[in-house]
C-alpha cells in the first residue's frame, strides 16, 4: 500500500517482481473495490493509474492517496484497529524498527490506522496508571482488540523470569498476561522472532524455558517473523486486519503476502549462484552461500522490500542473509559464517539432509524463458540428487 510494495495481496509474489507503477496500481485498485463499491472498479482504476504516475515519481503522493481510505473506513466504522502491545522476553528492536516505518510513517499510523491502547514503549503513562490502562482498555475492549507480543514467553518456575510489570497484589508475569490478554483478544500478532517461535530467546541452552506466544495459547497466532521484523511486514499484517480481516498465513503461520517465496528466490546474488560462482571470502561480489548465507531455506522478500526506508537489507550490505525470519533462528543458523549444511550443532541431521535436498532444487537449470519455477517457495522440499562441488572442491 506504500512505497517499497507494502501491499496487502499477492501481487508481489511473481518472477520477476512486478514494477512498482503497475504494483501500486493492482494494490490500489484491490483496495477500490473493497472500500470504495459504489463506483464501478474500471472507473476506479483509472483514477488510482493517474495516482500511481504520480507516486512513482513523489511517494509521497501515494501517502496522500492511500490514507483516504483508512479515514473513510475509520468513519464507516467509527473506530480504528484496537491493539493492546505488550513487551515479554525481548530485546526491544521489534518495536524500535516499527518506529522506522515510513509510507505511512509513525504518526500515520497511530492518528489514522491503529488506536494504540497500551505498551510500554510507546505511552506516557507509568506504573499504576499504566496498568490501570491496560485494565481498563483489555475490559473495554473484550473481543475486540488486537493483541500485539513481541517477545517470547517463559514457561520455568511459573514464568518467574520476566516479570512485565507489578502491582500491589503481587508481580504479573509474562506468561499470565499473555494467558489472560490472549483469551479475549479478537486477534493475536506475534511481533517479531522471539514471539512466533521463541527466537534467541529460546535459543540454547534456553534456561528461562522460552517459547511462542502459540505454545502458550494454542489458538491462531498471526506470527509476523523477523528478527527485528520488517516495519511493512508488522504494519501490512495490521492493517490488512482492519480493513478485511486475517490475511492468509502459510504453514507456519505467517501472512504468505511477506514470507510465500525465499530470500534465495529473489537475491539480487542468485545470478551467481545458479552458475555456482561462490564468494571466497566476505565482500567479494559473488553469491555468499559459501560464507554462510541461509537465503535457500528463509522466507521473507527483504530482496526488493528491503529496510531503512527502502534502501538496503543484508546482502546489498555484504553480509550474508542469517535467516531470522526462520523457527530454528538462531540455532539452525549458528555458526553464521559457516555453510549452510555445516549449521545447526547437535540435533541436525534431519534439517542437515533436507537443506541438502533443497539446495539441489535451486540448483537445478532454470525451465525455458530464464524463469525460475513458481514452486520454489521457503519450506522443506523432497529432492534429493546428489550435492554439487562447491567453489574451491568442497561439498555441501
């Protein structure tokens, strides 16, 4: 919906990456129909291609354009997105890269988008007052609000070890406010790696007893993946819940619109390696598979979405993709420098052979037309031939 194609549907998720004019145009047309029916969708998509010309030049028209539209659903339902966040066993980057959103920026979002009734980070309001608030709001807003975690949850000694907040009748532990929050929320959004599959958090050798927010809740969790996650990934799962519900989640629960396709999938580097041209050390030019890069196995479309308002993201910045949107991050990743199959310490063998196995299906030559097959998606595939040479002779 916004500049470095935040949109909301599955226009992103061709090969190659449709061009940002016509994205916004399919985005902005999608959105017509829904918000806008009573006016025919052809007369619609001719005044969002006028909008589009003109966003392709100054983003910021687009912004100009697109905001309309949450006001006039604000106004046809009289309320934003109600959304309760609360912070567990974290380390904070989640929301300090969602302050980095930009297309709608910050402000956008709370004046316009969300109705942010609780979080630590972002309101004013300390100690009792600020849990008076969360009390007041989780009350009011039963069955309505959107609950945003961005953390993981420990489970040892009754969650002991992380203690959000306290109140004269005792200390209120991560694991009870998720419990109690999570049973009247309308809708629940893992923010980040730690929440949707326990992440660092959990990582070894995990004395707190971390896990997912779905662990604990054993509902559907929206898990929106990343460590920190994407800005437009948190904010297009939000706002695809205010304007048409949840959005279609993938096998391990994600929205299938940010994370369908691998990082491999779209690497400006693939080049290289569909020609097994492997870089020998870190920043030299080449694919960096052999330095460590977890493209292959990792969903996400950082590629052309890419961070820091639109300019950059790993690999442009010579460093190899470490696979943070992934359940097994950062075990699975571990060591970083080191190749794909030499990762992941004890307990890898299955995830060893079945890197193998999706490594010779990105190998395979690319089908008449130079396009690579829609079926290469993140997720375990089956294909097992036997492992190419990598550069300099050795193997994966």
């Amino acid at each position: 919906m916004w500049k470095a194609s935040p949109c909301p549907y599955n226009f992103l998720a061709q090969n190659p990456p449709i061009p940002p004019a016509t994205l916004h145009l399919a985005c902005l047309s999608h959105l017509s129909a829904k918000l806008l029916d009573n006016k025919g969708v052809a007369v619609m998509e001719k005044e969002f291609e006028k909008i589009c010309r003109n966003a392709a030049a100054n983003p910021g028209d687009l912004l100009g354009e697109i905001l309309p539209l949450i006001k006039r659903h604000h106004h046809k339902h009289k309320q934003k997105l109600p959304v309760i966040w609360i912070e567990t066993n974290d380390s904070g980057d989640n929301n300090i890269s969602f302050m980095n959103s930009t297309f709608p920026y910050l402000e956008n979002i709370f004046q316009d988008i969300i109705d942010l009734l609780y979080s630590n980070t972002f309101m004013a309001a300390q100690g009792e007052d600020a849990v008076k608030l969360l009390d007041i709001a989780a009350r009011k807003y039963s069955g309505e609000y959107t609950l945003v975690v961005e953390g993981a949850v420990p489970l040892r000694d009754n969650g002991l070890y992380t203690v959000i907040f306290r109140t004269k009748k005792g200390s209120i532990t991560a694991l009870e406010a998720v419990t109690q929050l999570g049973q009247r929320a309308k809708y629940i959004v893992a923010a980040g790696t730690c929440a949707s599959f326990g992440g660092p958090s959990a990582a070894r050798p995990n004395i707190t007893g971390s896990t997912s927010v779905q662990n604990v809740l054993q509902r559907e969790v929206i898990n929106v993946s990343g460590c920190p996650v994407n800005p437009d990934w948190l904010m297009g799962t939000l706002a695809h819940l205010l304007l048409f519900g949840p959005p279609e989640l993938d096998e391990l629960g994600r929205p299938s619109l940010f994370y369908e396709f691998t990082v491999h999938r779209h690497c400006q580097r693939r080049s290289y390696f569909d020609r097994n041209d492997l870089a020998d050390s870190l920043g030299d030019i080449e694919c960096m598979f052999s330095q460590g890069c977890v493209g292959p196995k990792t969903g996400a479309d950082c590629p052309y979405r890419q961070w820091d308002n639109y300019v950059n993201w790993p690999v442009k910045a010579n460093t190899p993709c470490i696979g943070c949107t992934n359940p097994d991050f950062p075990d699975g990743s571990t060591p970083f420098f080191t190749p794909m199959p030499q990762k992941g310490g004890e307990g890898s063998i299955d995830k060893l052979q079945q890197e193998r196995s999706a490594l010779q299906f990105f190998r395979r030559p690319l089908p008449p037309g130079g396009q690579n097959p829609r079926s290469v998606r993140a997720g375990p595939v089956t294909t097992e031939p036997a492992p190419p040479q990598l550069k300099g002779g050795g193997r994966e």
